[in-house]
C-alpha cells in the first residue's frame, strides 16, 4: 500500500471552507497533508485521529495586506495549539494534534471581502498588462524586436494569455457578488498549465536554432529531479510535520545553492554558444554570399578581394537578413525582411522608415516604379520598399541609380 499520494488542490481563496472540507475528506481516508506547491498537495498515511485542519484566508482579505499573515495572529494560533502547516493561493493552513482545539472565531463577511480583493487584483494586473501590450505593439523599435524573436514572440502570448485570463477572472468574481454562483476553481489548472505550455514552447523555439539548449538545460533539470526524489523520501520518514520542516529545509538549502550556481553557468554557457553557432552560421552564409537575395558589389561594378559580412535573425514570424560589401570607398549595405504575412511585414517597414530617417536626418522622398512604391533619401542614396510581405532596406555605391537598385531587388 503505498504511503504518500499527490492531489489537485486547486481551491480559491474564498473556497476556504470547501479547502478545510477536503483536508478532513483526506484525513477521514487516513491521509494527512505534508506539503502543498501551486494546484498540487501531497499527503501522507496517518492514523491520528485527533487531528484538526482551520484554513485562514486573511491574508488576502485586502489588496494593502500583500498577502502578508499578521505575525500577531500567527502567534493566537500557535499558543491556541494550531501550528501552520502550507500556504495555498494567499490562505494559511494550520494544523492541531490536540483532541478538543480551540478554534478562532473568523470574521464575518471575510468570503466577501477575499473576493473583491482578487476581482480588484484581476482588474488591476489586466488594467497593468493591458498598457504594457498597447506600448509594445505602438513602439515600433520594441515591436520590430518582437517579430524576429522568438522568445519575445512568446513573452507577448504569455502576456495576452494574462490579460484574458484576469479578465475572464474578474467577471465570475463579479457575477459571484450578484448571485450564487459557483466558481470552477480549476481555472487555476488552466493558468499553470498553459504558463508551462509557454515556457515548453520558448525552449522548443530556442532549440530549433540551438540544440545544445537541452544539454544546458538538463543539469538544472536534474538537480531539480533528484532533489525532488530526496525531499520525497526525507518526508515518508518523518513521523511529524515540525520534523519535517527540520529534515525538509536543509535539503532546500542545498538544493537552493546548486541551482544558483548552476542557473547562471548555464545561461552563461548559453551565451558562449550562441554566439559561437551565429559566427557559425554566418561563416556557412558567407561562403554562397553570391546566392543571397541581397544587392552586391559585383551586380553594379566589377571588383574583388572585397570584405563583406552578414547577421541573420530567424523567428517563428519571419526571417531578416543584414548584408554588407565593403572595398576602400565602394560599399553596399542591404537589409532583407521577410515576413509571413503583409500585415507582419508593415510594422517592419514603420520601424525601418522612422529610424533611417532619424539616423540619416533626412525625409524620404516617395516614388513609384512598376507599380511598385518606394522612398528614397537623396543625400544618402538609401532606398526603402514593401513589395507583400518583403521589405527591403538597400544603400548602393554613389553614382547606382534608383532605378538599377530596384530592378535588381525585384528580381529575387
């Protein structure tokens, strides 16, 4: 028979009496709680019969408490016997081996009063998360980044998926104020299991590019794994929960100190060889440079011995591409956008045609050629364009005209 079993415990604060209702369904199964983390309990066997479960939702009674408990009433409890035994969504549950405890009498309207903290909480974290995406997406250099980058890609889905998910959050609470309605609490499920879609999904998009990643990744996987089977075993052989906490919290400490020391020397590692894999990359571009969909010396003026270099950025959305020739006072400059899509392609060419304007401190001057509408600066003899979803950014040799640029970019 096996001795500890995990749950879902996925209770929301104003549920604390259906928390303590659970607790006691558990102990009456011979089951007492050892631990709870996030939307999971673990429980142990126990054939105590004296024990007592009170959850106390204080803490998150009103948004200016912080969810912090009053060291005050952590101290009524304790000399009344109760002693805390986990936390869960801001309410502190607390414990009592004694046959008859004295139970603390809670305030009246404290359901109420946890609800409209978390329906005030939702409100403002969407209201926070709302202004944060709207100056993401009306920043042009911020939104330009996004769409190249992967892990930026995914930062603004997680920030999306916040902002519905408080939302929807705050409007069961408020309909919960009018009538009777009960509120799945398992909306928590959803919330941990779609942030850990996320983050499983920024790792997948990084180790497309870097398989090293999951090599990097797995030491700190595997101390997380193999402590997690210690604190296992060190809690079936405590017989008691203060004797827990005393086996439990060294092992976190050591546990806490490898993962800072392991944390930053992968990230570290990360950096190195993610660099070493672009160099890589661009070397492996370099060598069928002539192959690029970019403008060269060569296409305008017969020379050799030229240096040239490039930078590449790849995301789920879309592909840039940074080229560049250079001999003694001939050199040429291309930048390459393609996107899935028109619309991904316009905020590329925004963020292109405020910023080359503002480096060069000129206007661009619109002109059509083909069908095609493109904007040039005369001093510099830059030329920008969207043809669908292409945006080119192209900076030929004096004396190239417009027209050889642009015929030449339209051939790709």
């Amino acid at each position: 028979m096996n001795q500890t079993c995990i749950k879902i415990f996925s209770f929301r604060p104003e549920d604390y009496r259906k928390t303590e209702n659970f607790l006691n369904q558990m102990l009456q199964k011979g089951w007492r709680l050892r631990w709870c983390k996030g939307t999971l309990a673990g429980f142990v066997r126990t054939e105590n019969k004296n024990l007592h479960y009170i959850v106390d939702p204080y803490a998150v009674s009103s948004i200016f408490n912080l969810r912090k408990f009053p060291k005050s009433r952590l101290n009524e409890y304790m000399e009344n016997g109760w002693y805390a035994i986990g936390k869960s969504k801001g309410c502190y549950i607390f414990c009592s081996d004694n046959t008859n405890p004295k139970i603390p009498d809670l305030e009246e309207g404290l359901e109420e009063s946890v609800k409209k903290t978390c329906f005030i909480a939702s409100l403002v974290l969407a209201a926070i998360l709302t202004i944060v995406l709207i100056k993401l997406f009306t920043t042009p250099a911020i939104l330009y980044c996004i769409l190249l980058t992967d892990i930026y890609i995914v930062l603004t889905g997680v920030i999306v998926f916040l902002i519905i998910y408080h939302i929807i959050n705050a409007i069961l609470l408020k309909q919960s104020k009018n009538r009777s309605v009960y509120i799945d609490s398992k909306r928590y499920l959803i919330h941990d299991a779609m942030i850990f879609i996320f983050f499983i999904l920024a790792i997948l998009l990084q180790a497309r590019n870097q398989s090293s990643i999951l090599s990097y990744l797995l030491l700190p996987i595997l101390v997380v794994a193999i402590g997690s089977i210690v604190l296992i075993t060190v809690s079936k052989r405590s017989k008691t929960p203060q004797e827990n906490n005393k086996r439990l919290i060294p092992v976190i400490c050591v546990m806490g100190l490898i993962l800072f020391i392991l944390i930053p020397l992968s990230v570290h590692r990360l950096q190195e060889n993610s660099m070493m894999n672009e160099k890589k990359e661009a070397d492996q571009l370099l060598t069928k440079s002539y192959l690029l969909p970019v403008a060269h010396l060569n296409d305008f003026v017969s020379v050799t011995g030229f240096k040239n270099a490039i930078k590449e950025n790849n995301s789920i959305l879309g592909n840039n591409m940074i080229y560049a020739e250079e001999l003694q006072d001939l050199s040429i400059f291309t930048n390459r956008t393609k996107m899935k899509s028109n619309m991904l392609a316009k905020p590329i060419f925004n963020y292109l045609f405020i910023q080359t304007q503002k480096e060069q401190n000129e206007y661009f001057k619109q002109n059509s050629l083909y069908g095609i509408t493109y904007y040039s600066l005369e001093n510099t003899n830059i030329i920008l364009y969207q043809n669908n979803n292409i945006v080119y950014l192209c900076t030929p040799p004096a004396g190239v005209s417009k027209q050889q640029v642009l015929e030449l970019l339209l051939s790709y």
